[in-house]
C-alpha cells in the first residue's frame, strides 16, 4: 500500500485540538508531526478540516444472515464508512442466532468476505448455551450479549439461575439490553384492551416504559455487583437510570458502563406526531425530560458511549399498526454528522464527542490499536468539513433499506474521508471497491 500524507489537520484526539501533518504507511500511523515531508507519499491537504479517529460502533444489527432484505454486512457496513464509522460490533439476534462458537466463526467468515469496515462480533448468551459460552476465548470477539427484554430475535434471558451462572462464567464484557419483560407485557395488554392491534404510536414509551427500564438496569447492575462481573449497559433511555452509574472513577477503573444512543439524545415522544413507527425503537424515545437527564449525563461521565443500534427495517414492515410495526432504523451513516451537529449547537465538545464514540469503546472493550491517533497505531480515520451542509435525502443515503429518520434535516457538517487500515475506502461520496477491512483484536 502507498504511503500517503494528511497535510494541515486539526487534529482531535485525547482531549486535544491541534494542527499536524499524519503520515500513513502500509496499515499504520507512521508519523505525526509538523511540515512532514515524503517524496514518495501521495498528499492529501486537509486545510480547514478536521482529522478524528475512525469512530467504533458497539452495537449495530446488519442483518447478515438470515434477514438479509433488510441489509447485509456489505451494505451497511459500506454505509458506516460514509458516516465515518470504521468499526462495528454486529449483534446476535439474527437467523440463525450467534450463540455457538461455530455460528460465531461462520459471522466472522462474512465479515471477512464483505464488510467495508473493521469488524467484531459479540456471543450471543441464552437460557441454555452457558456451557459453550464457558469455552469462548477471551479475545475471541468483543463480548457477550443478552437480552434481558425481548427484542427482535427471541434471544431472551429470563432464567435467573442462568443468568447468575452467565455472569459469573466470563472476563468478557457482558452488554445487556435492560427492558422487564413481565412489565412490558402488562402495559402491552391493557393498551390492546383499549384498542386492539392498531394502538397510538405515542404509547410505546408508556409500554416499554420507565418502569420496566428501570427495574431490569437497576437488577443487572446488582447482578454485576454481586458477582463481579463486567457489565455494560447498552441504550440508555430513561433520566431515572442515571443514578445508577459513576463519574467519580475513571473508566479505565469502572466495572459498570453504559451507552446511550443517537436517537436517546436527538428525538424526543415529541416526535412521535410527525415520524410514527420509523421513531420506533426498543427501548422506547421518551420525553424531552429524559434526553435532558442523558444529554447531562453523558457530559459529566456517568454514560461512557455514544453508539447508533443500526437496525434497519424496510419502510413497508414499518407502515404497520403498532403491534406488527417492528422496532429499530437505519443510523450508521447519520450517527457522527448528528453528533458533530450538536457540537455545532453548542452542546459537546469534538474532544467529548471523540472520547464517548472512538475513545472510550477502545477502552471499554480492550481493543488492540485503534480508537487513537498515535504513531504505531492503525489508521482509521476521519476528515470532516465543519463548513459544510448537506441535507439528508433518500437519494444520498446507503441503506439497503432505502430510508433514514434523519430525511429532510441539514446537516451542517459532512464526512469528507474515511480511512480504513490506511486505505482511502471513501472519499466525498464516493466508495473505494477494494476492501481492506480487518477481524478486530484484543488486548485482554
């Protein structure tokens, strides 16, 4: 691979902005510096923008296998890297499901043969394959998974012998989805009582609600103090969970993390009138209360990452009565410009924004050299426009699914280029076809 030169970066990485020449050889970071020279290197000025590491997506559904008319790993991942997303961890719930070695080394090969960008792919724990999970390396892949509401997929894990076993029969990061179910199918049948199949969108915050977010968090949280085992939370809803987790210690010392994701922080039940089911996701957006309590908390700490949940849905499954509507959409190519949008407003800083989306999963996951820009380190890496809008249409996004959320809003900053392993794999809308995506490693 040619080396090639970033001219006149901004540079953010750990907490600071500052203007530097990068130089990349072969998959690496070779030199940072200032007025770095290479007569053989191919340059490219990035005057006016900004240089941030390639961000790390820990929870997206790209659908591959078994679901594939909704995405693959080759679309959404080819999609992620227009959104400057360089590394992705691909959840379980598919068909069939990742909860054997075997299946999870099958996932791997896909990746392997299609993904646009660096990939990981957690285990899937169930109510009855604690045993296989006992014989998965360490550093075999990025985690564990379960779900402990039900979820697209019925991968839920409601026997709590197990789960005590789960939780103590693993180092890896355990990542949960925190929903009561027994709550959820309470309110789920007093709100059908009322109107059958065909029930308010602007309900399903008040069927997944509060409560039952609540209730399973704050019961895995005791799990993980109980056991000693690594816990972290994914998707954060609800102000009320806040108090569940720490600021006073660095992550770096935590046992307990947590995530929030772009559609917490952007919509609100506000949004329901206008986006319908496209807004529907699992946990439910609640009110502007709450995306206030996890704006807060994701400035001072208590949440760690900022991540998207990509779960693409074709539009027509989700033009459907509420109960038949599925939950989730497609994030990963709008997630950084949405966050580099609230930067714009005023509301976090590009350092905070670096260290919740490339920073801190590094950390929390004990990848191996990426997340940074360092010298020795791989090259993922972003250059962003901070002058320049574009507005989010069905025709300029890469979804498989064909749709966004985010349809009709400008933007106010754009993805100019991604880095992939050192290979230039976007460029101002257009794709390298080559793919120089890499399995992640671990550091554990």
């Amino acid at each position: 691979m040619a080396k090639q030169l970033i001219k006149n970066a901004r540079i953010v990485n750990e907490n600071k902005i500052f203007e530097a020449d990068v130089l990349l050889q072969d998959d690496r970071i070779q030199k940072i510096g200032k007025d770095i020279s290479d007569a053989e290197a191919k340059v490219i000025d990035a005057q006016g923008k900004y240089l941030l590491p390639g961000v790390i997506d820990d929870q997206v559904h790209f659908r591959e296998p078994g679901l594939t008319h909704k995405g693959n790993i080759a679309s959404e991942s080819r999609a992620a890297i227009a959104g400057g997303i360089t590394t992705f961890m691909e959840q379980p719930n598919t068909n069939p499901q990742t909860t054997t070695i075997e299946k999870l080394e099958q996932k791997f090969a896909m990746g392997k043969a299609s993904s646009y960008a660096n990939y990981s792919f957690p285990f899937g724990g169930t109510n009855d394959n604690l045993e296989e999970l006992k014989r998965l390396d360490k550093n075999a892949c990025s985690g564990v998974k379960l779900f402990l509401g039900s979820s697209t997929g019925n991968m839920l894990v409601d026997n709590e012998e197990v789960l005590e076993n789960i939780f103590r029969s693993t180092e890896m990061v355990i990542s949960a989805h925190c929903e009561d179910e027994g709550t959820i199918r309470r309110n789920l049948a007093k709100y059908k009582e009322e109107f059958g199949d065909d029930i308010p969108i602007k309900y399903h915050p008040l069927i997944r609600s509060e409560e039952a977010c609540y209730l399973s968090s704050s019961k895995a949280i005791a799990l993980a103090k109980k056991t000693g085992a690594r816990l972290h939370v994914f998707h954060l809803s609800t102000g009320k969970e806040m108090e569940l987790f720490r600021n006073d210690i660095p992550l770096e010392e935590k046992k307990i993390t947590s995530e929030v994701c772009i559609h917490h922080l952007w919509f609100s039940d506000a949004d329901y009138d206008t986006k319908g089911t496209l807004i529907k996701w699992n946990p439910a957006v609640k009110t502007a209360e709450d995306r206030s309590k996890l704006w807060a908390a994701l400035l001072d700490d208590r949440i760690d990452v900022i991540a998207s949940d990509h779960a693409p849905h074709l539009l027509e499954e989700k033009d459907n009565v509420y109960t038949k509507a599925p939950s989730g959409g497609p994030l990963v190519q709008h997630a950084l410009p949405a966050m580099l949008q609230k930067h714009k407003e005023g509301m976090l800083s590009l350092e905070k924004l670096v260290e919740k989306m490339c920073h801190n999963p590094t950390k929390l996951f004990d990848i191996e050299k990426r997340g940074f820009i360092r010298e020795g380190y791989y090259a993922d890496l972003v250059l962003v426009d901070l002058e320049s809008s574009w507005e989010a249409t069905r025709e300029n996004n890469f979804y498989k699914c064909g749709w966004s959320p985010f349809e009709g809003f400008t933007f106010d900053a754009k993805i100019t280029h991604t880095f992939v392993n050192g290979h230039l794999a976007y460029e101002n809308g257009s794709f390298s076809e080559e793919r120089n995506a890499r399995r992640l490693t671990f550091d554990r």
